[in-house]
C-alpha cells in the first residue's frame, strides 16, 4: 500500500513539475519581455494576494517535510520504517506542496499576461 501511495505521489509530482516548469518559463518570459507592465499588474491586482499567500504556505510545507527527512536521518531511522514514514507524511507533504506552488505560479502568470 505504501509502495503504491509513493509511486502514485512521484507520478502526480513529475507531471505536475512539467506543468510547474513550463508556467515558470512562460512567467519568466513575460517578466522580460515586459518588466514594468508585468510588475506593476503582479503589485496592483488583488489577486496576487492570494498567490502569494498559496506560494508562503508551500514553502512553509517544503520546510516541514524537509524537517521530517532530517529527523529520520538524525535518530537513525532507516528501512522499511523511514520507507513507510515518508510514503505516509513526506511524500503527500510534498505533493500538497507542488500542487500549491503550481496554482499560486499560475495565478501570477495569469495576472501578468498581456491582455490584447
């Protein structure tokens, strides 16, 4: 069960690091090609609050399981119990984690593309 639960949060991650990665480059682009358009929209909509609220709550759930990885490590945890911990706890945190970073990096994206 806990092998299925891994390998079903690293399938979900991949895709979703795909998506994270071509909204990224599609931010990163608008941000170049148009600095202070895409600036003053991210700075000036009220829906940037939401993003970046979205964007704060999966850093702090990054560092948390980053905390959960360094404890198994720190008291020696190794096998199939730190195995079954992280397809438990780490590997959903990370999940819940990238699904939030992806929705707050697209509602940035989408306030700071150009509307013709």
């Amino acid at each position: 069960m806990n092998e299925l639960l891994l390998k079903l949060t690293s399938g979900i991650g991949v895709i979703l690091s795909i998506i994270f990665l071509l909204t990224c480059y599609n931010l990163y682009k608008n941000l170049r090609d148009r600095p202070t358009y895409s600036l003053g929209r991210m700075f000036l909509k009220k829906e940037s609050i939401p993003a970046f609220t979205l964007m704060t709550i999966c850093f702090i759930i990054f560092a948390a399981a980053r905390i959960i990885s360094y404890m198994l490590v720190l008291c020696g945890i190794s096998g199939a119990l730190e195995m079954e911990i992280i397809a438990t706890v780490r590997a959903p945190m990370d999940l819940v984690g990238a699904i939030l970073l992806v929705v707050s990096t697209m509602i940035l994206y989408s306030i700071t593309r150009r509307r013709d």
